[in-house]
C-alpha cells in the first residue's frame, strides 16, 4: 500500500487535497465524490474497478451504488480521518475515471 497511515495534519489534508481537486474534504475527516453514468451497468463496471484497486492497496472505500450513479467515501476507519494512503487511492480511482473518458 501506498503512502503513509498516520493521521493527517490539517495542512497535510490541505496540500493533499489540492491535488485531488475533484474530492471533496468532509469535516476533515473523509473524502467524498460522486460519479454519474448513464445507466446501471456502467456504474457497476466502475464500482468494480475501483473494488480491484482497493484490494491491490488493501484500503476499503464506502461505495454507494445506484442506478446511473455512485458515490464513493475514502478514509481511514482504524482512526476515523485522513491518512496519505486516502489521496493516493483517490489519485488513482481519478486516474480509472480519466482512462474511461
């Protein structure tokens, strides 16, 4: 697994979410982002993605899954906030986002 475990400072969380500028930081402690698709399927497909790279970094998002849309929640359950390793995987679920456009 990539990036550190220790919780983040506040000014660790700021610099970490600039280059994540799509997620948005909740009561500093979660990093949320929605996702529409245009039907079920495509959601599906994405959920899926994201569930492989979130086995290969052994680090579990929250993933909501509706019809043309999923919400994911990354952050650190074991101390309920954000580590570094929370922006790397969100870095990379952005990256499986890109790689679909």
């Amino acid at each position: 697994m990539a990036g550190s475990r220790k919780l983040s400072t506040a000014d660790e969380v700021h610099t970490h979410a600039a280059r994540t500028p799509h997620w948005k930081v909740v009561e500093g402690k979660k990093l949320v982002r929605s996702y529409t698709f245009p039907d079920f399927q495509s959601g599906l497909h994405f959920v899926n993605r994201v569930g492989a790279i979130a086995e290969e970094q052994g680090h579990h998002p929250d993933i909501l899954l509706a019809w043309g849309k999923a919400e994911v929640t990354i952050y650190t359950h074991k101390i309920n906030g954000l580590t570094e390793s929370d922006f790397v995987l969100a870095a990379k679920i952005d990256r499986v986002v890109q790689g679909a456009t």
